[in-house]
C-alpha cells in the first residue's frame, strides 16, 4: 500500500533524498532507496509498504527476546518486508531482502483491535527492520497508546535523530541488535555501520526498556571476538547501566554466509566476560540452561526461571527481589 513518506527533502535537481536513516538514500524520479521500501515518485517520497504485514503471531515476550518485561506475557507481533541493512547472515532474507513478498493489509485501527481482542498487552514490530516501516509503527503506536496498549520494537537501531525523536515518545520497549562491535563488520556483512546503532541506543535507554542483542558471529579469530565483547560490555556498563539485560546469540549459516556456527564454549566465555561488569547476560540459540535464567545480582536469588519459552516468574515483585528487597530492572511483574 503507498503512503506519503516522512522525512523526504527535495533537492534543487528534483531529486529527492531521504532522510529516514544514515544512508540518506538519494533518489531519482522512480528509484528506490536501498531499502527497497520508499521510492521517490513523481516529486514525493512515497512509501509502498504501509499497512503490508507479511507476519501476524501471537508470541511469547521472551521470543523478542525480551527478559525484563513483562515476562511470560504474549503479544501481538507484526512484521513487514524490506530493511536498511543488506545482512549476507540474515535468517529473514526471504521477507528483509524481497519487497516482492507475500502480505496482507492490516491498517493500524484492525492490528489495535485484533492485540484487544487477544488480550495482548501490546503490539511488537518485529521479525524484519520495523525503522523503514516508520509511518506505519508510528501511527499504530500511538493509537495503541489510546487504548492502553505498550509498544515494542525489535530493530538494528539505524535511524537518523530526527525521525527517532518523534518516535521516542510512542514505543515502551525494544529489543535493539548490536551485531557487532567492530565498525568493519557492519560495513562487510551487513552494509550499515555501527556508530548510528550505538548512537540510537544511548539516546533510547532513559525513555524505553532496553535490551541489547548481539549474535557473535565467527569472523575472526576468538581472541580477537572477545576483545569485541570487552569493549562493548564496557561501553554498555558505561553509558547505559550495568543493568541493561544482553543476550548473546549463537550464529549459524545462513542466507549468504557459510562460516562454521559459533562454538558454544565461545559464547560461554563471553558471557562470562560480560558478568564482570553486567548484571544480567543472557546466551540464545544454544540447547542449554546456562544464561537462561534471571538470579538477584544481589543475594543470588532466582527471579525467574526460563526453560525455552516457557518462564515463571519465581522471586520478583513490583521491581525488587522478594528475597533482599534489592530493585531490579524487571518491567510489569
């Protein structure tokens, strides 16, 4: 479905330029921006995916993954296609990289109602990049707002300031991935860049609930892996609290990477390495108990227990452990 776009400057040649995300895509008469999903048409910066979802579920929160909020709840979760990175590892290609996809029109008043009629206690944008799908999410949200509902992003994050602002106000929550923190992976294997990411979260984390992500793929040697997960773990100590809950995610091949999956024992060690500064650090995509569960930083008690998907909230209440009263950084428990 096109829409009028946000955040399109018309420039003396007529060409339009778009400044929705750092690429500030500029585009001729008919041509697309690298996301495949906003086009300059006829002088207007249009997009044609507005109200296209192409994934409509009802999943648990913790599918997100998000570990701090509102755990063992679900909530409608919306996708779209298209996305501002060109991931050679995505595990979505066939929706993040195709605007050809398969969708059907959900307009933002029928996905409110279809999250009431569920009994969600939210609407998550999630499973491609919800940023390029900006006017869309924006205009969901805050009619979900409305009607008592949260908002939740999944996204990578890449998004100039100005459209980020107005968003800030309208979203609760978001799981944001950092892949990486060497800037060279961003620019090989995912055709972004790591600063804007970063940028994004340090200006999210005093409005929303945030959670980091990173899936350590094997590209270099492991050494050099872990010295990646020291600096980000003391970045993300450092400007966003040593509470913020990072999960580690295990990579396999897929779409155009064939690189061998992660060793488990790696993820292991960079959890390990992360604990030294951060409280709660989570591993993903392994068949193991080891990161799964939530324990008081303080007294050690568990908070809650997850096996997979399945979790029960075990020894937190209104944000403090039942055990030694210490707060912690758990939403809607």
């Amino acid at each position: 479905m096109k829409h009028e776009a946000k955040y399109g400057v018309v420039l003396e040649d007529g060409r339009i330029q778009c400044r929705l995300c750092p690429k500030d895509c500029t585009l001729k008469d008919g041509q697309f921006g690298f996301c495949k999903t906003r086009t300059n048409e006829g002088g207007r910066l249009v997009t044609i995916i507005y109200a296209e979802v192409t994934g409509c579920h009802v999943d648990p929160i913790e599918k997100k993954p998000l570990y701090h909020y509102y755990p063992s709840k679900e909530i409608l979760s919306l996708g779209t296609k298209g996305c501002n990175f060109g991931c050679v590892f995505c595990q979505n290609w066939q929706i993040a990289q195709r605007v050809d996809a398969p969708s059907e029109r959900l307009m933002p008043e029928a996905a409110v109602g279809l999250a009431l009629r569920h009994g969600s206690f939210g609407i998550a944008y999630t499973y491609t990049e919800p940023l390029v799908w900006f006017e869309y999410v924006l205009d969901t949200a805050v009619l979900a707002h409305q009607h008592g509902l949260k908002n939740v992003l999944v996204t990578n994050g890449f998004i100039n300031p100005e459209p980020l602002d107005e968003l800030i106000p309208h979203v609760d929550a978001a799981n944001i991935d950092v892949k990486s923190f060497d800037p060279e992976f961003y620019r090989r294997y995912c055709h972004g860049e790591l600063e804007p990411v970063l940028r994004t979260v340090a200006r999210v984390r005093p409005h929303w609930h945030v959670e980091l992500t990173h899936l350590i793929v094997p590209f270099k040697a492991d050494a050099e892996l872990l010295d990646d997960v020291r600096r980000m773990r003391d970045w993300v100590a450092g400007e966003l609290g040593a509470d913020t809950p990072l999960h580690f995610s295990r990579y396999f091949p897929h779409h155009k990477l064939d690189l061998p999956p992660t060793d488990e024992a790696l993820l292991v060690r960079a959890r390990e390495i992360a604990l030294e500064k951060l409280e709660h650090v989570y591993l993903g995509n392994v068949y193991s108990d080891t990161g799964a569960n939530t324990v008081c930083p303080g007294c050690g008690a568990l908070l809650i227990e997850r096996l997979g998907y399945r979790t029960v909230v075990r020894g937190v209440s209104d944000g403090a452990c039942t055990s030694c009263g210490r707060r912690v950084n758990v939403v809607g428990v």
